[in-house]
C-alpha cells in the first residue's frame, strides 16, 4: 500500500513540476486535504524533485553540455565563436543569483512556517493571474538577444517563487516572456534556471539525504521512477500548449485552486 502512495504522489509531482501550476503548492494543498504526513517525512519534496530534474536534465542534455564546453572554451581560449554562450552562462547566473540568496537565508524558515492556507489561495491567485496576461504577448527575441536587463527581471522575478503556490517554471517563463523572448527560447531559459536551483536545493540537504532510514529507500524509489516518467510526458504537453499560445488556460486552473481553498478551507 505504501509504495502506491509513493506512485501516486510522484505522478502529481510529476505532472505539476514542468506546468506552470506549482508543484510545491500542490504538495502543500495535498497534505492538508488527506492530513498525511509522508510529506513531512525524510524530505520528500527533495526526493520526488530528484525524478523531475533527472528527466528535465535528460531533455536538455545536449543544451547543457554546449553550454559547459563552450563557457570553459571562452574562459580559457578566449574563442569568440563561442562569446555568446559564454554571455547566456552569465545571464543564467545572474538571474539565479537572488533566488539562490533567498532560499540560503530563509529556506529553513519557509518550511517551519508556511502553514498558512489562505497565503496558498493568494499565491494561486498570483499564478492565475500572471498566466493569464500571456495571452497577448508579442515575441521578438531570442537567445542571443537576451539582455542583461532581462535577466536581471527574470531573477528578482524568481525570488518570489519560493512561496509555495507561485510556480517558479510559470512565473520564470511569464516574466521570460513578457521580455518579448520567443516562447522556445523562454522555454529554454525556464528550464536552464531550473538546474542551478535544484542543485542547490539537494546540496543543501544532502547530510539529511545521508540519512534517510534503509527501509524507506525502495518506496522512494518508486517515487523518483514515478515522477520521472511523468515529467517527461507533462514536459511535452507544455510545450504542445506553450507553441499553440494557450498558455493562459493554465490560469483558469489555478483560479479554480484558489476558490477551493478559499471554500474547502473556510
């Protein structure tokens, strides 16, 4: 029984992590409709993001590897045939540095004391909205075209994602866009911040990762396969969502999410 509990909360994770509606969020609504405390254990939320990245690490292996090779080749080489990955490589740090400087200083006091169900209404309410304004967005750049100024938006955007409810790929993605960066572009740029925040994030719990009892191992496993398989396939919808412009549709969802607690919860 338990390990169909462990399938069942990697497929939501799963399906929330790459669609812009807040995988963190749903965990947290989740644990207060059912009163589980699997969520609360040996540090699921890590364990069932580690099937997603690795599925999202597979999808842009290629991307990542260019990018690695042709950042040490500037650095050392100074060859200007790769300038512009080594100027992406910066952008990507400058728009993960806020983030990262949050999730150090207040990490610990987020999961201690966001117990809060009405703050998870607004913060669907936030993500509702910022979906919804994408319907119009006109697109003009890409990667290359991408500014410092852009990333700059980008990563004080991301700040605030670590709110559960707020959706970091929605918000980064939203914000990406309405930088009028093209929407394979945004995509790629989401995703590629993606990374550095959830290294980040299993550094950081790494002792405690250490230390996760024998007998718990297999049910995660079952987790991490579950949500592995299931990222891959939500990935794909997104993107199938995201180049028919229907993006904003999520927002619909995520009023929808917003209501209930506010109902459900009163």
């Amino acid at each position: 029984m338990i390990y169909i509990k462990y399938i069942i909360l990697g497929i939501v994770q799963g399906i929330t992590e790459p669609l812009p509606i807040s995988s963190s969020g749903h965990i947290f609504l989740f644990k207060n409709i059912f009163g589980t405390e699997l969520f609360n254990t040996f540090n699921f939320e890590i364990f069932s993001n580690i099937g997603s990245f690795i599925a999202i690490l597979f999808i842009y292996r290629k991307d990542i590897i260019k990018l690695i090779i042709g950042f040490i080749k500037y650095m050392f080489k100074k060859n200007n045939e790769y300038i512009n990955v080594f100027k992406y490589v910066i952008k990507l740090i400058i728009s993960t540095i806020p983030v990262g400087v949050i999730g150090i200083l207040f990490s610990n006091y987020l999961e201690s004391n966001y117990t809060s169900l009405k703050l998870l209404a607004f913060s669907f309410l936030f993500t509702s909205l910022v979906l919804f304004l994408t319907k119009n967005i006109k697109e003009e750049k890409n990667s290359n075209d991408i500014t410092i100024k852009d990333a700059i938006i980008i990563g004080l955007m991301q700040m605030i994602t670590v709110i559960p409810g707020i959706s970091r790929s929605g918000t980064v993605l939203v914000t990406s866009l309405f930088c009028k960066i093209k929407k394979d572009d945004a995509l790629k740029y989401t995703f590629m911040l993606y990374f550095p925040v959830s290294i980040g994030t299993i550094i950081i719990k790494v002792p405690d990762i250490i230390n996760t009892p024998n007998n718990i191992l297999l049910p995660y496993l079952s987790l991490i396969l579950s949500s592995l398989v299931i990222t891959l396939l939500s990935y794909k919808w997104l993107i199938n969502i995201l180049k028919k412009g229907k993006l904003y549709k999520f927002s619909f969802y995520c009023l929808f999410l917003a209501l209930f607690i506010f109902i459900y919860f009163r």
